[in-house]
C-alpha cells in the first residue's frame, strides 16, 4: 500500500515540524518519526481505526496531539489532514469531495 498527501495536509505536516523543532531542537524530527510511524501503522491495518464522517477515518499519532486524517483510496491511503485535537474539528472537510 502507497500513501500520498492533500497538498494542505502536507503544509500542515511541515508546519508542524517547524513549530516542534523551535520549541526545542530535534523535537520536530521526534514529531516526524512519530506522524511517519503512524502512517506506516495505518497502511498496515487501514480498517482499524474509527469512521469520523463518510469514509473518512483518524489514526491517532503517539507522543503529540495530532490525528491523521485519511481515506482509503484504490490501494492508497489519502492523507486529507495532519490534525491537531484541539483545532476547529471540521477545517478539514473541504479538502474531500
């Protein structure tokens, strides 16, 4: 199974590590491993984790805050978004059709 990213989600994802990574050196990389590890979870299990809307699920990133937000895509995961739990929970929902 391959996985690819909504351009925003991507965005977000850099933002993020940039944001870790001021907090305190090698933090944004630390954060990185853990998004990337998930991911790799999720391609293995993709049905695991829950339905939040349509065919929408979320995994949940260890360590951080975040979920990723994906649809099962043809043998692809499609990243819709690198959440942070504590945002607007519907940003997102543009990026899907």
């Amino acid at each position: 199974m391959r996985y690819s990213f909504h351009p925003e989600a991507e965005t977000e994802f850099v933002q993020a590590i940039e944001y870790y990574e001021e907090c305190e050196a090698n933090l944004g990389y630390d954060f990185a491993v853990e998004v990337y590890s998930t991911i790799e979870r999720t391609m293995a299990y993709p049905k695991a984790w829950p339905i939040i809307e349509k065919d929408i699920r979320r995994s949940l990133v260890k360590r951080f805050p975040y979920g990723i937000l994906y649809a099962e895509e043809d043998k692809e995961l499609f990243i819709v978004a690198v959440m942070h739990l504590n945002r607007n929970p519907g940003y997102w929902k543009h990026r899907v059709k």
